[in-house]
C-alpha cells in the first residue's frame, strides 16, 4: 500500500461508539497490512485500543481544552501527516479532526448517515448508504468498512476487541477471585444515579437479592460514577457472602480481559446503555440490555440475531420512549426504565 502509507481514523467518543468502530481498524489492517494506522480519540477512551493489531499510535484529543486543545490536536496529526482520514463518527468535532489532519483523501459515512450533516462538507469522499431499516451503529461501520476496504465487503468486518492471552488470563484470576462457580454467576453493571439511561438502584438490589436467592452469584461491577450506588450495595447484601464486587477506577484492557474470560465461562450481563455493555457483546458475552430512552435497534448489542442478546423494556412504557434524549421531560420521570419488571431480567438471564 505505497500510495497509502498513513492512515488516520477519528472515532473521538463515546467509549461504546468508539468499540463499535473497531471494525474499521480491522478491515483496514487485514487489507492494507503494511499501511501505518493512527487512531485520534479522547484520552478517556483510548485505554481500549491499546495493543490493537495494527494499530501504531493513538493521538489524544482534549475535547474540554478549547482551542488550545485544537492547536495541539492539529500539531500531532500533521506529525502523523496521514494521507487518509476516515471519519467514524459523522458530526463537526470529527470532520473537524479530519479535516485539520491536512490528509487530502477524506473519508465518512453516507449523507443520511451523519448526525451533523452540514459537517460531510470538510470531507470530500463518502460511504454508501447503509440500506433502508438498517439503523444501528455498526451498519454504518460495515457500509464504511466496506468502502474503505473493498477486498472485505463480502463480509462484515471483525468487532472483537482481540483481547492478549494475558489479559484473558488475568480476567479468568479475577473471576476465580469473586466466585468459584462461575457456571452460576450474573454480571450486573450498575447505573450512576440520576442517568435517565439508568435502572433505578433500588432495582439493581432487588434483581441481586433474587439472584441471591435462586442460587446465583450477583457479580456487581461499578465505576467511580456508580460508587455511591456500589456503597448502597455492600449494606444492603452485606449479611450475604454469596455476591461480589468490583468497584473503582479499571483500565479498559483489564476490564476486556476479564469480560472475555467470563464470556468463556457463559457469565452473562446485566446493563444499561453504557460504554461497558458495549465492551462486553465485543468480548463475547451474551447481553441483557435494559432499553428504555435508547433502544437497542440503534445502539445495543451486536449482532442484533444470533448471539443470545435479550433487548427488555418496559412491557406499558410511554409512548416517548425510546427519545435518545439525556434528560426526561415525562410527567412521572423515567418510567420507561423504572418500570422494567425483576421477573422478566430473571427470565432473560435464564
């Protein structure tokens, strides 16, 4: 790929969007594996792409730095100084990006594709469009991957987060450490509180405690946003030595890790829309997405057929929902999430 050497991918956020635009790193490198790969993202997020196959260096954006951010971001992508850049993400910020690197080939998604469609006009090349009912993130990857990688069109481009031997390796001690029967284990990710995405917590400790209950292990995993619901967790299981916790800061390579080791095992999740459910389907774990302002058609896990996925929503949720908004405007607050029912997770679990 001499005409090619430097190639640029901008997928600057969010933590799920940026797993669910992996696939165009893979098709890249599988087709043009001499080709130097560069990935421009938030720092936050980076984490996830360290040690990907074929990709040579990750390049920082500080979103919250204002234009000094700007300045440094355009400094180290004409260092890079890439002859393509291919734009994942389909909105200003990122055509911004691509378009600062100075690359002369510009690459995004198909014009209805955009969620910021004035943007494609930084860009002077475009994917075909995804076809009609075909809504989710990752078919806008695949219609992209397959024009930036043409040999790959025949077939939809890999997702996994091709995890190391010793990061499944750690993941399996892990799991070991928080139970010794992970055939009856159940993975919950907590949601922070006040999230409108978000089960309520009084919800995540009752689906717990039933699991508690039927003989199942609850293997709670929180952030530093979920601390205090984490908090709310240990008191109410605390007289129960049969569920464990993770809690705090992780590195995303941990977290990959220790997500394909219980995908391994058959540990399924429990989650809401959030970064890590989006880690977990790409490690090989089956899904229980509880859906209520998102919905899974757009933005759950992937595949939508075939790998044991349950998409559960509110069976009378109102007729707002899903609205992809981050805030709630309903007369009775979030009811599409909080009236989710235990029984129909536990169903789904099983």
């Amino acid at each position: 790929m001499s005409e090619l050497p430097r190639i640029l991918i901008v997928r600057l956020s969010h933590l799920g969007d940026v797993v669910c635009s992996i696939g165009i790193l893979h098709a890249l490198h599988a087709t043009y594996p001499g080709a130097r790969i560069a990935w421009a993202v938030q720092p936050e997020f980076a984490g996830v792409l360290e040690g990907l196959p074929g990709l040579e260096r990750v390049i920082p954006f500080e979103r919250r730095g204002g234009a000094r951010a700007w300045l440094t971001l355009r400094r180290a992508l004409r260092a890079f100084d890439p002859d393509w850049a291919i734009d994942a993400q389909g909105n200003w910020k990122s055509a911004s990006a691509a378009f600062l690197s100075g690359a002369p080939r510009r690459t995004g998604f198909a014009r209805a594709d955009w969620s910021e469609g004035s943007a494609r006009l930084l860009l002077n090349d475009a994917a075909p469009p995804t076809a009609t009912g075909r809504e989710h993130l990752l078919d806008r990857i695949e219609a992209l991957a397959a024009h930036v990688a043409p040999p790959r069109a025949v077939r939809a481009p890999r997702t996994d987060l091709a995890p190391t031997a010793a990061e499944i390796e750690g993941g399996r001690a892990r799991l070991a450490r928080m139970t010794g029967t992970p055939e009856r284990a159940v993975a919950l990710h907590l949601s922070s509180r006040g999230d409108v995405r978000g089960w309520p917590v009084e919800r995540w400790v009752a689906l717990a405690t039933e699991l508690v209950a039927r003989g199942r292990t609850p293997l709670i995993l929180a952030g530093p946003a979920e601390s205090e619901v984490l908090g709310d967790f240990e008191d109410a299981l605390a007289s129960s030595r049969a569920a464990a916790t993770w809690g705090g800061e992780k590195r995303l390579r941990e977290l990959v890790g220790f997500f394909a080791a219980a995908g391994e095992r058959g540990v399924p999740l429990v989650s809401c829309d959030s970064g890590p459910m989006h880690v977990a389907w790409a490690s090989g774990m089956r899904v229980v997405a509880l859906e209520g302002p998102r919905s899974a058609a757009r933005t759950g896990p992937w595949p939508r057929t075939g790998a044991g996925h349950v998409e559960l929503r509110a069976p009378n949720g109102p007729g707002c929902a899903p609205c992809f908004s981050h805030t709630c405007t309903h007369a009775s607050g979030p009811i599409c999430m909080a009236d989710i029912p235990i029984d129909a997770v536990m169903r789904a679990i099983d």
